[in-house]
C-alpha cells in the first residue's frame, strides 16, 4: 500500500487545499480518516452558493415548488454547518449566494448567518440573494475589509447600523440611501479607509460622497426596471484621492459639486439614445466636470448623444484639455461612424493633441457626416460615395 503523504501534511496546508474545494466536498473528507474527520470544523473560508449545492445534490431549481425545497434544505445545510465548526475558528470569507431568482431567502436565516461571520471576525462577507426589504442589520466590526451586497429586484433602504472602520472594498446592489431609513446625508462617513466603492442599480439621487481615501468609483443604473429609466442628480462627490471614475447610464450623469483633484481615468457608456430634452447638454456638462482626467474611455453610444447637435460641439472648449489617451470602445448598438465633428471636439484642444494617443474599435470609422443624416433631397452624388463606404 503506498504511504499516504498528503494525510501527514500540517493542519494549515491541509485546509488550504479544503479552501479550494466546494464546501460539501470538503465535509466529506471527514469520512477518508480520522485524521481528516475533523478538519473541515476549521476552515477559515466558508463559500454556500444554492447552485452548486444543486449540482452537488443533484436537486432541480427549474420551477418554483422544486427551488422552495431546495432552498430549505441549503438553509438546513449551512446550519448544521455552523454548529458543528469549531466555535474558535476564525473566518477570513464568508459568502452566501442563493442564486436563484425563484428563491426568496428568509430574512430571520440570513440575520443569523450575517452575526455568526461578523462575530467570527470575518474579513470578506458577500451576500447575494432576495429577501424582504428588511436589510440584515450588521454589528460592529473592526476586522471586516470587503462587503458586498447584491439583490436580484426591490430596491431596500439601508440599515443605521451601517458602520465599519477598516472596511476598504464596498460593492451595493439595488439598495436606497434616502426615506425614513436613511443614514445620513453621507452615508459612507463610517468608512474612513475605503477604497473601492461600487454601485449597481441603486438610487444615487441627491447622495453625497466624501471618501478621504476612495480610489475607485463605479457606477451603473442598468436595469430592466423603469424605476431606473430617470434622470438622477448626486449631491457631491468628494475623494481627494480617487484616481478612476465609471459611469454607465440610460442618461447622463450629473452632480451638484464634483472634486476630484488626482483624476487619472474615466469611462462613460450612455446609452439612452432618444434625444430628449437637454440630453447633449447633460452629457457635455458631465464631460466637462471630470475634465482633470488622463485617461478617458468613451463607447460609440455615447459619442451618438453627442452628435445630438453638432453645431452646439462645435462652439464648446475641449472637455479634457490634460487627456493623453482617448480610448473609444465598442458600445451596445451596432455602430460603425462617429462624426468628426464630434472626434475634433474631444481632440483638437487639448494640451497634448500632438502626441495624443487614440484607439479604435474595429470596424469604427471617422466620418463627416453620417448616412442617416442626409435628406433624401441631398445630393445623389454624395449619397452615392457613402453608402459604397459602408457596403
């Protein structure tokens, strides 16, 4: 019989290689040896996703009745789990994912699982799941980097309680910052070191930013919800050390007061192309309020809104007069022209046009009008040249 050298390694490699591995594969290691029996009480990441409990059960979630009794018995799962982890183990993650847009997790479970990891001194905690618009109430912790919260539908207000002072990733889904629950006007003040911050699909309207340390900040109003087919106007941004700045919107972002003196990077992709009232204008004066930055990304939907009036392009300052590179990217809609009008307007005044550097999407090309532009009354002669361009 060969040795079993894997078996005689230390306790901390051992759980290294359980961290690797799913979480019910890991509790079934405890049938291999005794030396195994008991290593999975220790395990420092604990990762419960319903959807790989479903492969690993060989359960369905394809209808309604199906996905109820499997969440029952995922919840049944992680808390024979718990109780049965050595109390004194730490946990570094703790992630709790029920994946499934059929599945309503109970709120009185997730409460539960939520003060077991923080108690724990948790460092990494995500929760992806629906459940009532009661958000988990959080306990104070001074370990807890990394939080992430996401919601597959209904927008819920955050708790009070929402404070950790070493917390430097931050990542919300579909979550409010303003009614009866509201925290306070700047609702991240209790997170002195944070360095991260993601919002997805949450209402920003009049939110105030202020992030000493903040460097990263993204934003994305994407949804199917017509809740979200609105205009939305922050109340401040205001991180001295935010270096990248993503936006993506059915409208163009706006700010009351934005202050963001170390600005290195910037992308935008609106992508509401019907030309209401005022959009070009909104989308230039957002342009113009992150004008410090370096680096700027735009998508060719976005370049579309500002061909909303090109006599109005042509009368404005260059928005990014420190710009070094322009990168223009491939967007939602099928687009292969950008106006040149709208190509000197982001370029020509800038204080590095000479050694300006521009990337192209495939199959994009400059143009000084566009194919849809013209009447049928124009020109055959020109009309003719065009459409041979794009054939």
């Amino acid at each position: 019989m060969e040795e079993d050298r894997i078996s005689q390694l230390p306790d901390e490699i051992l759980l290294q290689i359980l961290s690797l591995t799913d979480i019910n594969e890991a509790v079934q290691t405890s049938i291999l040896s005794t030396r195994w029996k008991n290593l999975w009480h220790s395990l420092s990441d604990l990762h419960f996703h319903l959807t790989r409990f479903a492969a690993h059960t060989h359960s369905s979630l394809k209808n309604y009745e199906a996905a109820q009794t499997l969440s029952h018995r995922f919840s049944d799962f992680i808390s024979h789990f718990l109780s049965h982890r050595d109390s004194t183990a730490s946990i570094r993650s703790f992630h709790l994912s029920f994946d499934s847009s059929m599945v309503c997790a109970h709120h009185e479970f997730i409460q539960n699982c939520l003060h077991y990891a923080i108690n724990h001194g948790v460092q990494s905690l995500r929760l992806r799941a629906n459940y009532s618009n009661h958000v988990p109430m959080f306990l104070a912790s001074k370990r807890l980097q990394e939080l992430e919260l996401r919601k597959f539908s209904c927008v819920t207000y955050l708790p009070q309680q929402f404070s950790f002072p070493h917390l430097k990733t931050l990542y919300l889904e579909s979550y409010q910052f303003t009614g009866d629950c509201t925290i306070s006007d700047e609702p991240f003040s209790g997170f002195p070191e944070l360095e991260k911050l993601t919002l997805q699909r949450c209402n920003v309207s009049g939110l105030v930013v202020k992030a000493p340390r903040l460097r990263f900040l993204e934003i994305t109003q994407e949804t199917n919800s017509s809740y979200f087919h609105q205009e939305m106007r922050m109340g401040e941004i205001s991180a001295p050390l935010l270096v990248s700045f993503s936006y993506e919107g059915f409208f163009a972002f706006e700010c009351s007061k934005v202050n963001l003196p170390l600005l290195e990077h910037v992308y935008f992709d609106i992508y509401k192309r019907v030309n209401v009232e005022g959009m070009r204008l909104k989308c230039v004066g957002m342009l113009q309020q992150f004008g410090n930055a370096k680096t700027v990304a735009l998508t060719s939907d976005t370049l579309k809104v500002l061909e909303l009036d090109d006599d109005f392009i042509k009368r404005s300052p260059s928005p990014f007069p420190y710009m070094k590179c322009l990168k223009l990217i491939k967007g939602r809609w099928d687009i292969s022209t950008v106006r040149q009008c709208v190509m000197n307007y982001l370029t020509v005044e800038t204080l590095h046009c000479d050694s300006l550097m521009v990337e192209f999407p495939r199959g994009v090309d400059v143009v000084e009008q566009n194919l849809e532009d013209l009447s049928d009354d124009d020109d055959s002669d020109l009309i003719q040249p065009l459409k041979l361009l794009f054939e």
